[in-house]
C-alpha cells in the first residue's frame, strides 16, 4: 500500500515537472501500449478550452478580433510550412536563423515542440491507418485522432530517434525541452499590446485581458481544432484521386481552414513536395506564403511534385470522369 502511495507521488511529480521540462526523466516513460488519456497531463489544455468563456467577462473589440485571427494565420502558417512540410518532410531548404524563428513561432502554437510534432509525423507517414499509427480514426476512433492520442502518457515522449536530422541542433533542442516557454512569452505579449493600445490608443476599446483572451487563448483553441481536423476528418470526409494505401482524403472546406493541409489525399500520395494543392483550383495557401519567402530569398530549393505524379493525377481524373457514364 504505502509502495503504491510512493508509486503515485513519484508519477504525479513527474507529470507536473514534465509541464515544464517536456524532456524531464524521458526513459522512465516506457513503452506503454494502453490508448489512456493522462488526465493531469491534459489538465492545461482543458483549462485552455474552459478559459475560453472569459470572452463573457472581457468582452470584444474589432481590434482584438483582428489580432486573434492573425495570430490564427501567423501560427497556421508557421505549423503547416515548417513543423509539417519542413521539419517533418524537408520540402525546402532555408537557413539556421529563419528556421529557429518558424519553429518558435509554431511553439507559441502550443502544439509541443518541433522535435516532437515533426517525429510524431514522420510516424504517422510510415504508420498511416495501421497498427502504429497513433491518430488513425480507422484505428482508434475520431476522438483519440482528433485529441487523444496526444494527450496519453504512450505518445508524450519526443522520439528523437525519429528526428536525428534536427535533433543535432541545441536551439530546436531546447525549444523542444520547454515547450512552454513560446505559449507563455505569447500569452505575456498579447497582455501587453491589449495594455499598450488601452494606454495610448483607449479609442479602440481594448486592453491586457482582453487581448490576451482574443490573441492568445481564443486564437490558440480554433487553431488547435483546425489542425486536428488533418488528423481525424481528413482522414476519411472528402475526396480519393489516388488510390493510397491510408484513408487519406482531399477536402476543400479543410484546405483553405488549414492553409493547404486539406489536400491530404494528394499529401499521401507524393509527401516530399513543398506543395500539397496538385491543381491549380487546388488553393493551397501555405504555398504561396513559401513562394513569396522564396522570391524574398529567405528559404530556397522548394521540392517539386514530379511530372510522374502529375500525369498519375490526370489519369485519376480521366478514369473517375470515364466511370460516370458506365
Ligand atoms: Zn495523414
Ligand atoms: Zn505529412
């Protein structure tokens, strides 16, 4: 008995310091199967969703609006150019500097840390709708793929193993160990724009709490939700032009929510390029952002998709318009 008592302090140590230390005492996380959420790991997120309702409390303004769903695309744009298709696919190349600011801008996402979100990824490519991959709604459901798997202890830990390429470099480290710190400068900068504009500029109506309930926590929840959805829907609602092993599908409603993502399908199908629209219809955001940082000379050698996988496209197209008719 007191052994168990003993047991469970030490695990409730552990899972506060690893809110904190993301890195905190690794191994001793083991390799436990079960698919369980760890309830005081996810007690952060939940009081994230929760404190969303402070809304009724600080009210709005057109200003704080407008930052909210900027920071909503700063950090769309940061997750979906550099976490999923640099970090987890290397679709371009860029410099040490402008690939440590896009990994701390896709820190304040609160989505962990690079390392750990690009490893995970990589897993799920290898994995995708099979045993192992760990947010499969073929597998596991909607919920586990929309939220559950990454709040379980089996998927805390940062596979570096999987992520060897940046793994060498001590900043991404060391953003990836305190993956709180980008959330908590974040939320701290909102409080004082929201304090500053209420100071100099009080005609705009806003001030620190309510910017930091629009800019930081009302922000921070929609796009988790948004980025989910590449998870659990896209993986199952939408369209097939390649017949992939996964359930992978494109769909336009989540590609322009996600900058690009929606097209998953395509994504399955060839994952290297730095684009993920196949077609010209095919709105693919993040893109354009990467075009335009090209042209800027700020990231270089943007991965192609081959002429082989474009006519492969055609051929599903003409094959799908062929079958109507019979
Ligand atoms: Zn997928
Ligand atoms: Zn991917």
């Amino acid at each position: 008995m007191s052994d168990r008592l003993t047991d469970n302090r030490f695990i409730l140590i552990q899972t506060l310091r690893r809110w904190f230390d993301a890195h905190a005492e690794l191994d001793s996380l083991g390799a436990s199967s079960e698919k369980k959420i760890d309830w005081l790991r996810a007690v952060p997120f939940i009081a994230l969703h929760i404190s969303v309702l402070f809304v009724f409390l600080v009210g709005w303004s057109p200003v704080a609006v407008i930052v909210a769903v900027a920071m909503y695309a700063l950090r769309m744009f940061a997750i979906t150019a550099f976490y999923h298709r640099y970090f987890s696919h290397k679709a371009f190349r860029t410099s040490r500097v402008v690939q440590f600011i896009f990994a701390a801008l896709g820190a304040s996402a609160v989505q962990r840390g690079p390392l750990w979100w690009a490893a995970h990824h990589r897993l799920h490519h290898v994995h995708s709708d099979k045993p192992g991959d760990e947010h499969s709604p073929k597998q596991s459901g909607f919920l586990w793929s929309h939220m559950g798997w990454f709040l379980s202890r089996h998927n805390f830990k940062t596979r570096l193993d999987k992520i060897k390429d940046f793994a060498r470099y001590p900043e991404l480290r060391l953003l990836d160990r305190y993956d709180v710190l980008m959330p908590v400068l974040l939320a701290v900068a909102m409080f004082g724009l929201g304090e500053l504009l209420n100071a100099y500029w009080s005609t705009l109506g806003t001030n620190g709490w309510q910017m930091l309930v629009w800019g930081f926590i009302v922000s921070t929840v929609v796009l988790y939700h948004i980025t989910f959805t590449i998870n659990s829907l896209a993986h199952g609602s939408g369209h097939r032009r390649f017949k992939t092993e996964d359930d992978s599908r494109n769909n336009f409603l989540l590609a322009i929510l996600t900058f690009g993502e929606g097209w998953h399908n395509n994504h399955h199908f060839y994952p290297g390029s730095a684009r993920q629209g196949f077609a010209w219809w095919e709105i693919d955001i993040t893109y354009y952002g990467l075009r335009m940082m090209q042209l800027l000379g700020l990231i270089r050698d943007l991965r192609p998709v081959p002429d082989s996988v474009m006519e492969k496209r055609s051929k599903c197209v003409l094959n799908k318009s062929i079958k109507v008719p019979t």
